[in-house]
C-alpha cells in the first residue's frame, strides 16, 4: 500500500469524489438509527417501505443494506416478517477493518503489541479514577471466572478478552474502548500458534487480580504500573517462547 506523498495526495482526490448513492443511504439509516435511539433487536422499515420512503431503486438499497450488514449495523432476518434488525456493532468488526489495513501496509503482529503497551496502562490508570460500581464488579468478576477454571483454554482467552474490554469500558473513554478492543482481537496469538502452559495461565490470572485490585483502590498510578508490567511480561513471554510471532505479518483473514 502506498505512503509515499503522491499515493497520499491521490488517496485525498479520491476522498472528493462523489459519494455513491448507497453509500448516502447507509450513512443516512445509521443516522437516523442513532438519532431516534433505536436499541438492538429493533425493526427497521421492510424493504417495499424502504423503497418508497428513500425513493432509491432495489439494488441501491440492498447495497447499502449489505454494508450496514457486514460492519455488523443491522442483521437481515429471512423468512416472514424478516427484514434489517439494528445489530450492536461489537469490537470484533472494528478489529476486522483494522487488520485489513495493517496487512495492506505489511504490519507486524509486534506492531499492535507495542501500541496496547502504550495505551493500556493510561486506560487502567483512568478506570481507577472513572470507574462505577457496577464496572468495577464486572472487572471483579471476569478475574473470578478465569481463576476458576485456569484449565480451560478457552475461558481463559475469553476472559482475557472480557478483562481488558471491561477496563477500557470503565475509563470512561468510547475512543480508547473501541479501539482497545479491537486490538484485543488481533493481539490474540493463538492464530499464529501461540499457546498458554498452566503456569502462564495462572501468572496473568494474578496479574488481572493486582489490576483489579489498583482500579478497586481507585490507585490510578499503581493500576497503570500494574498494566505496564502486564503488558511487558506478555511481551516477554512472547520473545522468549514464540519469537517468530512478533515478527508475523498481520493477516485480515485471521480474524473473518
């Protein structure tokens, strides 16, 4: 991919062209999903109402609903009485577009590692002082269920995953959050064969509990001391056991 100064300035001519009409559509129903504070599970209008209210053509509208669909905005349920369902986009779809274009541009997998070290320990540090009650006992509970069943391989990435969505959550910043969790997904490891023995299992699950513990105190400092030395032993771990992962390039279709 292109970032010498002309394929920037040919890339921003682009950005000028004018916008399809079914781009303006999908721009417009997400506009008009977030101004009328429509919920997960509502209805949109079928498409023979979608038709005449928006006065595009079929094909026009089931482009823009394709879109919606695949940034997961909507859901298109078949069947009588199917139609576009407002959907919650989740981190997963942030992380999918993501990794599409760090693998145009040739990034490593360490890329993302160095950028969650960076902005991890500021998200801990600010969950301790944003946090509500309610966050705080889904941070409590995730470090619970993951000691419970450190066996479990596949508890223990989830709940790993569920940690630090959940903190990114309670420092009070969508930005942060969004982009938090979508890292999350790509910095995974296990599709590029990266493997966590009991004894690793056992050492993050008390690492999530000193982080809970600092955001708990509402200790920002200490939260993000706490982060920083999560993130570099992972690192470690990393260089010392799977070194040829740090230096894979990062793959759009490990994530879809």
């Amino acid at each position: 991919m292109s970032t010498t100064p002309q394929g920037r300035a040919a890339r921003r001519a682009n950005g000028h062209k004018p916008k399809k009409t079914a781009t303006l559509l999908a721009q417009r129903l997400v506009g008009e999903i977030a101004d009328g504070g429509l919920q997960p599970g509502a209805a949109l209008l079928p498409e023979r109402e979608m038709l005449e209210a928006y006065g595009v053509a079929r094909g026009t509208l089931r482009e823009a609903l394709r879109f919606l669909e695949m940034q997961g905005v909507i859901t298109i349920r078949t069947g009588p009485g199917g139609g576009p369902v407002v959907n919650a986009p989740g981190s997963s779809h942030l992380a999918s577009i993501i990794a599409m274009m760090l693998q145009l541009e040739g990034a490593p997998f360490g890329s993302v590692l160095e950028a969650r070290a960076t902005l991890e320990p500021g998200m801990a540090r600010r969950a301790a002082a944003r946090r509500t009650p309610e966050q705080l006992e889904r941070i409590h509970e995730s470090v619970r269920r993951m000691e419970a069943d450190l066996h479990d391989a596949e508890v223990f990435l989830a709940e790993n995953e569920t940690f630090h969505t959940e903190v990114g959550q309670a420092a009070g910043n969508e930005v942060f959050s969004m982009v938090l969790g979508s890292l999350n997904w790509i910095v995974d490891g296990t599709v590029l064969g990266v493997e966590y023995s009991d004894v690793q299992r056992a050492s993050v699950a008390r690492e999530h509990r000193r982080i809970y513990q600092a955001i708990a105190a509402g200790d920002g400092e200490r939260a993000a001391a706490a982060m920083a030395v999560h993130m570099h032993d992972y690192g470690t771990y990393l260089e010392r056991f799977y070194p040829q992962a740090i230096d894979a390039p990062i793959r759009w279709d490990s994530l879809t």
